[in-house]
C-alpha cells in the first residue's frame, strides 16, 4: 500500500439503538469486522468501505468523532501499512513520526511543531505506507481544550464529541511525506526539563507502538525491520510531568517541539 492510495471515506447509515453495556462488542469474519459501541452505535470496516451505523444522525456522528481515527488506522493497517499510535507532521516533502503510548503529547507536539515552519500530516497514528512514506491522515489535531485555549487560540477549532472535554484545532497541514526522523515521546519520572537520546533500534521502540490489525491483512506488509538506522534519524525524547507553571515553561509541549525543531533543522 502507498500513499497513492485513499482510505474510504466513512458511509452514515441507520441502524437499531445499541443495547447498554460495559465494552464493545467485535465480530469479524474473513474480509471485514464490526464493532457496537454501548449506545452509541457500530463501524464495519471492510476491504473497500468503513460503514457508520446509529439510530440517529447525531450518534452516528459522534461514534465517527470518537471512532473514526482508528477505524481508518485499522483500515491502513489491514493493507499492509506499519501504523503506530502518535501523529506525524512535515516540510519539504520530509516527515517526522512522532510517536509513543497515548498522554505523552504526541498531538499536542505536532501542533507546536507548526510553531516551527512544519505542517501536520496526521494525528492519532502515524501510518507508514509500503513506498516508506508518512500518509496524509485526517485534518485537525485532538487536545484537551484548556490545552486548546491556552497554546493555540490564534488557530481555528471546534468542540469534539468525546467523553472528554477536547477541541478539534487546525493547524497548517502537509501533504504525504518521506519518512525521515522518528521521535519516541515518554514521560518519566527523575528527568529535569526535556531529556534528548539518539538511538538505533527502531524495531525494538516502535514494535509496542504498532497497531494490530483485526483484518486479514492483504498484500506485502510494512516491518519495522524495514527501515536501516543510516537512512532513519531516530531519538527517545523524554520528559518530566510538569507540576508547576515554571516546570511546564522547562518540559511542557512549546520545551519538546523546541528540541525536536533543533535537533533537525537547527531551529531556536
């Protein structure tokens, strides 16, 4: 699969009220899987088509707000694709996949990363096609809205359906890019302000990051293993929890684009 290719676009239907219930409930069968979300709704995801079912329009809206990042990753990943979990921008036709577990501020460091000439290519997952290039993902990074108001009230943004208080903000956007740096984001504790390590085992820091397809997965398939430390710039970026106005100035989000925009162009 290459970033020629188009993942569906989503097809809204109407469909019977989903009974309540603590977890989704997942069927598959050899060429798609549905998933009923607990009174919200379902999405099938198939080889040619993602489906969107509530019993309302509104539901079904906010099942794809709330769904609809994975369901695409899922679908880039049932081709093959290498999909983690992070966001990814770029400039100048070069990406940057930024990476790590969810809450370390993948999302949030794309957008600052904008503060530094790039544009986003994707948030949620950072999908990786077979031709070695980041794919355009959908528009608009997800951030907690407190986090909206205060970095980014010069972009536009709108409320999400989610169980969460968040916004949708948009940013500058990029098109598809060459995969070039990969940044693995952590937040660990006895770090002082933004911890920089260059390191060389993509496999090993991004094998506990990548989706899993539920699909049978059609096609050769993207491997970490692919991809040879000289041709991949690779960094750990860690930092601290910030529990002061003062430490947020020293590890917070502006402190990590910061590093990350040095470390590759030389940027203040």
């Amino acid at each position: 699969m290459t970033a020629s290719d188009t993942c569906p676009q989503p097809t809204f239907e109407l469909g019977p009220p989903i009974p309540q219930g603590r977890m989704p409930n997942l069927e598959r069968s050899a060429c798609s899987f549905e998933i009923a979300f607990p009174e919200f709704g379902t999405i099938k995801v198939g080889e040619s088509s993602i489906v969107v079912s509530s019993e309302s329009t509104d539901k079904a809206s906010e099942v794809w707000a709330r769904y609809g990042a994975w369901a695409r990753a899922q679908w880039w990943a049932s081709k093959g694709c290498l999909v983690l979990t992070g966001a990814a921008v770029g400039r100048g036709g070069k990406g940057i996949a930024i990476v790590g577990p969810t809450r370390v501020g993948c999302s949030v460091t794309a957008l600052q990363l904008t503060r530094h000439r790039f544009g986003l290519v994707s948030d949620g997952f950072a999908v990786i096609g077979s031709d070695g290039r980041l794919i355009k993902g959908r528009e608009g990074v997800s951030v907690d809205r407190q986090v909206g108001e205060k970095l980014f009230s010069d972009y536009s943004s709108q409320p999400k359906r989610s169980g969460r208080d968040r916004v949708t903000v948009e940013g500058p956007g990029h098109g598809d890019a060459e995969l070039a740096f990969c940044i693995v984001l952590s937040v660990r504790s006895g770090v002082t302000g933004v911890k920089v390590v260059q390191v060389a085992d993509f496999p090993k820091i991004v094998r506990r990051l990548t989706l899993e397809p539920l699909l049978r997965v059609s096609g050769p398939t993207v491997t970490p293993e692919q991809f040879e430390p000289t041709s991949l710039g690779l960094w750990s970026v860690s930092r601290a929890a910030p529990e002061s106005l003062e430490e947020l100035r020293l590890c917070g989000p502006q402190a990590v684009a910061r590093a990350i925009a040095g470390l590759i162009s030389g940027d203040d």
